[in-house]
C-alpha cells in the first residue's frame, strides 16, 4: 500500500482480508526500496518512472479510473497489469454532472444569494427540456448521463474517440467531429479519460465555436480543459458558465484565480467521491487478487495503448 495514509489503508485491507501480507510505504524511497519484493501494488498515484527493480510485480492497483498519472511508464515491464476502478463510480459522476446541469437551469446558486440576503424572487426558470447536450467521452459516464438527459427530454449528441457503436436516440460521433458537436450545444459535459490525444481537447479555439450561453461542466480531468481559456471566455462573456470538479492544481489553493471567475461554480473533485469509496476500490483490489491467484482475466484492466 502506497500513500502518505498507508497505515491506515493497510489495516482496512487487513481486515478485509487477513491472508494477505500488507505493506505500508509512505513515501518514494520507501517505495523505490520495497519494489524488488512487491507482487501487487496498491496506489492512488503510483510513479510514473523508477520499475526497473520492479522485478516480481504483477498488478498495480489504482484507486481511481484514469492512470493519466502513470502512463507513459516506459521501464514498467509490459507483463504488469494496470488496474483502474473504470464504472464503477460512473453513476456518482453521472449524477453530479446532471446535478449541475439542473443548478444552471434553475438557478440555484442565485436562489441560494437571494435566501441569505432574504429577498423573495420570483423569476421564471429555464428548463432541460428541448436543450442539446454534447458529451465529451462516451464511456459508462457518458452514456448513464445521455440516459437521464433523453428522460428529461434534451437532444444528446455524444463524442468518442471512435464514433463507433452507436445508440439509439443519440447521436454519436468521433473525436474529429468535436467542433460540429459542440456548436449548437447548451451544455457540453467532459467525461473523457485524459491521455495525450485529449490534452487542451477543450481549447480556446473551440470554446470560440460555442453558443454564447453555453454552459460547460468537467467532470473527468483537468487538463482537458484550458483552464487559462475557459477563465478568459468566462470573464469576457463569451460563454454562458461553467462548472469543474478537477483542477490543474489540488486542492485548489486558496490564491487561486479561479475562485473569482464570473460564472463558474466549483466542486471540490467530489463527483466520482461515492458512498464507502475506500471500501469499494478494496472490494476490487481483493478481486484481482483473486484472479491473479486463479489466473483468471483482472477486472478493469487499463489498455496501455490508448491509456484508459
């Protein structure tokens, strides 16, 4: 177990199974020194570099679904399995990212101003019904999310890094199509995984092909926003507001500009943060240890290929 909480993870991951011989290292060098022994590997944020010791290593298990963190990780032999907790919070994300578009369309935020300055204001609300939703990643998170939307009655369209395998009622297509997807978009939700074909996918320049009112939520990492172009667009009043959960720095600092941006709420990287998160990304921790003991196939298992 690898994390400055290790200790602690470590006695959970006892308790749940008390088989196992559990490590806790709490820093790089502890880490780099225990390497030549460690089978399985528990980390949130494992190194990028350094495995060359890594010489009975199987599985790395990260807490998370995105290994943006640890890939490209050339000296990591080829033979260790990477894996993510891919789905298995997508309706906690999914839910956070309708939870913020229902806050911009009804105004929630300017409800909660008005309540502590008691003032009773009566003004219409505008309504999902009717709006286009473009989604940014058609993976688990996605598609849960273009589900509850079609209920509410929105048009989706939806962007993937093939394009292939289409629903019904959504239009789907690939990542070279960005910019037609995103142009009559009321709100543009990003649930992709970040790799580096999706650096900046959401640029400056794209914002500039948005609606006017459009409203921009990133649910999935930061750097696939520019944030420095989203604080320029929103500031200026290009772009109607914006909603992001992850950010280039965490915990986003106290100094942060970010906290003053005209239109844009904040959430402290808490959409995928579902009920007994630890507990759960143990429960598949266990099951692949199981699996390499089997030799049966891991569970989320990350293709080092395309990086998710």
């Amino acid at each position: 177990m690898y994390h400055e909480s290790a200790d602690y993870l470590a006695k959970l991951i006892h308790r749940a199974d008390p088989r196992l011989e559990v490590v806790a290292l709490k820093t790089p060098v502890a880490l780099r020194s225990a390497l030549p022994e460690i089978e399985i590997l528990f980390a949130p944020q494992p190194p990028r570099d350094g495995w060359m010791a890594a010489t009975k290593l199987r599985l790395i298990q990260l807490l998370g679904s995105g290994a943006d963190h640890l890939l490209p990780s050339p000296d990591l032999p080829s033979s260790v399995d990477i894996a993510g907790v891919r789905g298995m919070f997508a309706p906690d994300v999914a839910e956070h990212a309708l939870a913020l578009m229902l806050a911009h369309s009804r105004r929630l935020v300017q409800i909660v101003e008005a309540q502590r300055a008691k003032r009773f204001e009566s003004t219409p609300r505008p309504t999902l019904a009717g709006k286009q939703l473009a989604i940014v990643g058609y993976g688990e998170v996605g598609r849960r999310l273009a589900r509850a939307a079609l209920a509410l009655d929105m048009t989706v369209v939806a962007v993937s890094r093939t394009g292939k395998h289409p629903k019904p009622d959504v239009q789907l297509l690939g990542v070279e199509s960005l910019p037609a997807a995103i142009c009559d978009a009321h709100y543009i939700v990003v649930a992709a995984p970040l790799t580096p074909a999706t650096v900046k996918l959401i640029d400056g320049a794209l914002m500039s092909r948005m609606r006017p009112d459009a409203f921009i939520i990133n649910v999935a990492r930061a750097g696939i926003v520019d944030e420095p172009a989203l604080c320029e667009a929103l500031t200026a009043g290009r772009l109607g507001g914006a909603a992001l959960d992850v950010f280039a720095d965490e915990p986003l600092p106290p100094d942060s500009p970010l906290w003053n941006v005209p239109r844009l709420l904040i959430t402290p990287h808490v959409a995928g943060l579902g009920e007994r998160y630890i507990e759960r990304c143990i429960e598949a921790l266990l099951a692949n240890v199981s699996a390499l003991a089997s030799g049966t196939p891991r569970l989320g298992v990350i293709d080092r290929d395309v990086g998710y």
